[in-house]
C-alpha cells in the first residue's frame, strides 16, 4: 500500500511538473539562461494575487465554498514566484562566480610580450 501511494504521488508530481504553466515557468527560470528572468518573474505573482483576492471578494458575497481552493490555489502560486526571485538571484550571482572562477583558471598565468615579426 505504501508503494502505491508513493507511486502516485510521483506520478502527480510529474504531471503538475509538465503540464503546469507556473512550473513550467519557474523551470524555465532555474535554468543557466533563465536565471536573469527569475526577479522579473515575480512579478507574475501580482495576477495570482488578485485572482485570490476576487475570490475572497465573491466568497463573502455568498458564493460556494469551493472558490477556497482558487484562493489557495492563487496564494500558493504567488508565493512561489515571489521566493523564486530572490533565489533564482543567488544562483545567478553564484553562477558568475563560478564562471569567473573558470576564466582565471584557464587565462595563462604569464603575460609576457610575445615577440612578433615585423618584416610581414
């Protein structure tokens, strides 16, 4: 019975991982060239946001009770962009790094004159 339930909850996971588009999204920011995009994707949460304060809205009007789940749903979705931007920063940041780190290690350590002929 474990093992069903494990197996389930993969399979759930790789559904909402491709065919999702806010994870789709944020796996497109974690990657090397996406990393720029992460702060300006948080601005993505605003909309998700709002759908959650509508719902909120429209529940204290007597709407049904399972608008709670969009509302859940919004401010989940909201957190997440709003925690992706400052982390896909230190990634970018740590990235660069470690790029610098590379491009010292290979450029040659001496820099002498390389003589050159003249008479070309």
């Amino acid at each position: 019975m474990f093992r069903s339930i494990w197996m389930l909850s993969i399979q759930a996971h790789d559904f909402f991982q491709h065919y999702m588009p806010s994870n789709r999204l944020l796996a497109a920011t974690r990657t090397r060239r996406g990393l720029k995009w992460g702060v300006p994707a948080m601005l993505v949460s605003v909309p998700y946001l709002a759908i959650a304060n509508v719902c909120t809205i429209v529940i204290d009007r007597r709407a049904p009770e399972w608008l709670h789940l969009v509302v859940l749903w919004g401010i989940w979705n909201a957190f997440k962009f709003v925690l992706n931007g400052p982390v896909s920063l230190f990634h970018l940041v740590r990235a660069i790094m470690r790029d610098q780190m590379m491009a010292q290690t290979v450029r040659p350590t001496n820099r002498g004159r390389v003589p050159t002929n003249s008479r070309c």
